[in-house]
C-alpha cells in the first residue's frame, strides 16, 4: 500500500508544479513600450478577416468525422435493427428499437448536415457532396416516419448514408462507421 500513496503525493506535486509554472509564465501579455518621441500607428485588437478555407481549418477531417458518426449510428440503431426484423409489428424489443432509431435518426440528420456544412469548406468535397443535398434535407422527416413503424425510411436513411460515403471517397475523404456513444446520440 505504501507504493500508491508514494505515487499519488508525486503526481499530486508535478501537478501543483506545472500549475504553478504555468500560472507565473502567463503573466500579461503587454509589453513595455519605449517612449521614442514617434507617434505609434494603432494596433487593431480583432483579428484580420480570413479566407474561406482559413474559416474551415481541417474540412476533410471533421467532415470524416461527422459522416462517419451519422453512418454508425445509422447502421448501428436503424440498419442492423430493420434487417433483423425489429421494426415488424408483434416483434420482441420493437418498442424500444424504435425509440432507439428514431434518436438515432435524428442524431444521423443532425451530424450529416454538419458534414455538408464541413464539405463547403473543401473544393473537392464540396462538388462530391452537392448532389445530395436534397437527399440529406428528404431525411429530416424520416426519424418521426420510423416511429410510426415505416420500415422503408430505414432503407431511405441506408442510401444517403452510403451515397454520402461514395461522394466522401471520390473526394478522398473517405467514411467508416463510427458508433457514437449514448451519451452523443442523446446530445446530438
């Protein structure tokens, strides 16, 4: 037992060291000016307007990110649940799968179109991804049509993903499942 308290007392001194060290380094940010009898232009405290590339710093990668999110939790809620049966009436569990795709669903909406925001700022993505744009607007919907019990707006939400997927390939971005947390798919 002697070990663990040595070591939690040693992290517990780094830690207070760095914070420590990173508080006294912070200091301000002014510097001392030299009085040289010259008026001094003004300096503008807003940064300078950016490009529209700068305003969307790694668009390839967070549109990765967000389709990639959109299609496991598409796959992993609405996809894999439709072709095992789940949403037929008088199904085991079909309440609670529905419930579960319709979040799902609307957590796929809401991450797609932040994909399509992310592509805009990549020439190439964003040509792959125009003509889908109707497709992505067709899905808001679809989340209440599954909790209805409409089993064809599973496969509806299955081709925009994989067209999306398509379209992130030939842009080189390519898309793989990523299955999001609960805490996520509640959160959105």
């Amino acid at each position: 037992m002697p070990v663990p308290i040595r070591r939690l007392v040693v992290t517990l001194t780094l830690c207070c060291a760095l914070v420590a060290g990173v508080t006294a380094c912070a200091g301000s940010t002014r510097s001392k000016s030299v009085d040289t009898g010259l008026a001094a232009a003004p300096v503008a405290d807003t940064p300078s307007p950016s490009t529209s590339a700068e305003k969307q710093k790694f668009a390839k990668t967070r549109f990765v990110a967000n389709a990639g999110l959109a299609a496991g939790a598409t796959y992993q809620w609405i996809v894999k649940p439709w072709k095992a049966g789940k949403f037929k009436k008088g199904a085991h569990g079909r309440t609670f799968a529905l419930i579960k795709a319709a979040a799902a669903g609307g957590f796929a909406y809401k991450r797609l179109k932040a994909a399509q925001r992310n592509a805009q700022g990549d020439p190439l993505l964003s040509k792959a991804l125009a003509p889908l744009t109707t497709a992505i607007d067709g899905l808001k919907g679809l989340p209440a049509k599954l909790r209805k019990g409409d089993t064809g707006a599973a496969s509806s939400f299955n081709d925009v993903i994989n067209s999306v997927k398509d379209a992130g390939k030939s842009a080189g971005a390519p898309v793989h499942n990523q299955v999001p947390s609960a805490g996520q798919l509640t959160g959105g």
